[in-house]
C-alpha cells in the first residue's frame, strides 16, 4: 500500500533508532534531560527566539502558544480552514476561555486587507482582539507558503493593532525550504512559534513551542498541569533532532514529487486541480462525476492511499518515505482510473 493520507505516516528508520538508543537522558520534569534541554537550545536558536518546549504534539504547542499570549474573553484571529479552528477539539475555548474569529483569508493565507475590520476592544461590550494565528505552510489551504513581504505587513498590522502574533509552523521546514526564508525571519514575526517534527521530518512523536524565557517558562507549567510533562523523553527529543538534522534536506524531493503528481492530475479529464496552489508536499484536487469517498475507494483497490478534504476533493500528502518508484505507481493508477 502507498500511503498519501499524511506526512505522518512516516515509521522511524534503523538509523533513527539506534541513534536513539544512544541518547543520554534524565528526568525532563526537573529539567535535567541533557538531551531533551540542548534540543531546546538548538531550535530555539535556529529561529532567534530565546527559548523552546519540547512538547507531545502540535496541537499542544499550538494550544500552549494561544495560552500564554491571551487572558480568558480575549479573541482570536485565524483564517477559516486554520487548524486550530478545525482540528483542535476545540481546545482554544475549553483551555485558554478565548473566542475564535475566522476570517476568510486566499488559501488558508490572511493579509492585512482580510483582518482590517476585525480587530476589536475599543468598548467594553466588545472581545479584546489579542492575537493573530498564522499557518504556515497552509494545511487545509493546500501547502502553500507566505512570502516575506506579505509576513512583514502582517507583523506591521499586528504591531499597530497591538496584536500578538502566534505562527502555527507545523510545516515550516516546507516553508523554508520553497521560500528560502532563514528561520531567525519567522522569529522576529512572531511572539510564539510551533514546530512539528513528526510531520515531513519523520520523527514519531514531537514539536516545539519557541518563544521568549518568560513565555516559554508560563508555558512549562501549563505544560504539566495538561499532562504533558514528560520524563526520560530525551529518547523522543533524540529522534527529532535526527529527523531535522537528517530528513530536512530531503523535503525538496517530496515538493518536487508533489508537483510531479499534480502534473499528472491535471492531465486526467475526471480531475480538476489548481496547479497554482501546489507549493510544496501537498496536493489537492477535485473529482468529476463521483464523491471523492467513491473515488478514493477505487485508488485503495489500486494500493493508494489519499484522504477525503471534501465532498469531492481529494488530498495526497507527500513524504521522504515515497520515493520515486512509488510515485510512478501512483501516477499510473491515477491515470488508468481517471482519464
Ligand atoms: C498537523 C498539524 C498540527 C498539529 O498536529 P498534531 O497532530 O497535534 O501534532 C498543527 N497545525 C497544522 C497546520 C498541522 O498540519
């Protein structure tokens, strides 16, 4: 079967695990994994933020991030297909006692334009407008990426409007790599960013929150209080560093796959697809004449895998685990089913 649900799908190689086994570890709740407290270092660094949490998933470093950047009846900006609208549980309600406002941005991306009228607290029967989410790469907008002109009006807009800024990077690495933006950029952007390793990177389990040392330190204790604080997780943080250290270079490859596959899509009468929106690992197309559950059955019986993103759209998520055998097999059956 090749699997195209999810760059998560990836499993951890021979290399990454024995590269684990050799990690030296401790008890992270008293902070004293090395593994874990370098790792931290090292990201945080990379992108000129001061400080990192090594956390469980990217739904909680999202979450943490909204946490420390809001007080209870504050209200957030996000565009409407943003994860943390729609794949959260929820959760910025229920944890940080804040109300989402979406906003419909171009393909998961807002700008200054989208939000203008949306930025509220002037009368005290009002939301206070505190925070703008920025998703980057877009999920459920397709991959694709924001230049850095357009994050630099978005920080201006944010700055003059007293909004802080939460980058949701779950796919920054596809970022960097399409855009050639340095990393320290998305820090001077933003008050908190989350990184995913457990995404195209490959590693099992992981992200990170960056941010500042006070932010970083109200966070380690929401942290706990959520039941994420974790004990010899140097064994986890050793196989994400792996992962960015090994994995990260071989992005490109999935991007150009990727588009490879898009290619082939829009080449099929049965098939619709925006190739304008194929940036990076994701591709997303529509399906004539049947449900996308119809069509994806028949892929399945073909050894494909994709997932449903709508009644008749269709998502292939690319990964360092789909070489480019894979792909051929996957252009074909694409092929025989739908031309
Ligand atoms: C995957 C993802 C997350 C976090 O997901 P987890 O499964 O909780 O790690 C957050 N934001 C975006 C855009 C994502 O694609």
């Amino acid at each position: 079967m090749i699997d195209l649900r999810s760059d998560t799908v990836t499993k951890p190689t021979p290399e990454m695990l024995d590269f684990m086994t050799k990690a030296e570890v401790g008890d992270d709740v008293f902070a004293e994994d090395p593994t874990v407290t370098a790792f931290e270092q090292k990201v945080s660094a990379m992108f000129g933020m001061e400080a990192g949490l090594f956390v469980p998933s990217g739904t909680m470093s999202n979450q943490l991030g909204i946490k420390v950047l809001t007080n209870p009846g504050d209200e957030i900006l996000i565009d409407q297909n943003g994860h943390i609208f729609n794949y959260e549980t929820g959760g910025a309600g229920f944890l940080s006692g804040v109300q989402i406002s979406t906003i419909q941005g171009k393909k998961g991306k807002l700008s200054p334009e989208d939000i203008k009228n949306s930025v509220r607290g002037g009368f005290d029967w009002e939301p206070k407008t505190s925070v703008l989410c920025l998703e980057n790469t877009t999920n459920k907008g397709g991959g694709v990426c924001y230049s850095k002109d357009e994050l630099s009006s978005l920080k201006s807009f944010a700055d003059q409007n007293n909004l802080k800024v939460h980058f949701d990077g779950a796919r920054i690495w596809n970022a960097i790599v399409h855009t050639g933006i340095e990393p320290t950029f998305f820090g001077e952007i933003a008050d908190t960013i989350s990184v995913c390793f457990s995404k195209g990177l490959g590693a099992p389990v992981g992200s990170m929150l960056l941010s500042n040392k006070e932010n970083i330190a109200k966070a380690r204790r929401f942290r706990k209080m959520w039941g994420g604080g974790m004990r010899q997780v140097g064994l986890l943080a050793a196989a994400a560093d792996f992962a960015l250290d090994n994995n990260f270079s071989k992005l490109k490859k999935d991007h150009e796959r990727a588009n490879q596959l898009a290619e082939a899509v829009d080449g099929c009468s049965n098939l619709s697809i925006d190739l304008n929106s194929v940036e990076t690992n994701i591709v997303i197309f529509d399906v004539r004449n049947e449900s996308a559950v119809e069509a994806l059955t028949r892929l399945e019986e073909k050894g494909v895998r994709m997932v449903p993103f709508g009644p008749n759209t269709i998502r292939a998520t690319f990964h360092y685990q789909i070489g480019d055998a894979e792909l051929q097999k996957v252009v074909e059956s694409v092929k025989e089913l739908f031309d």
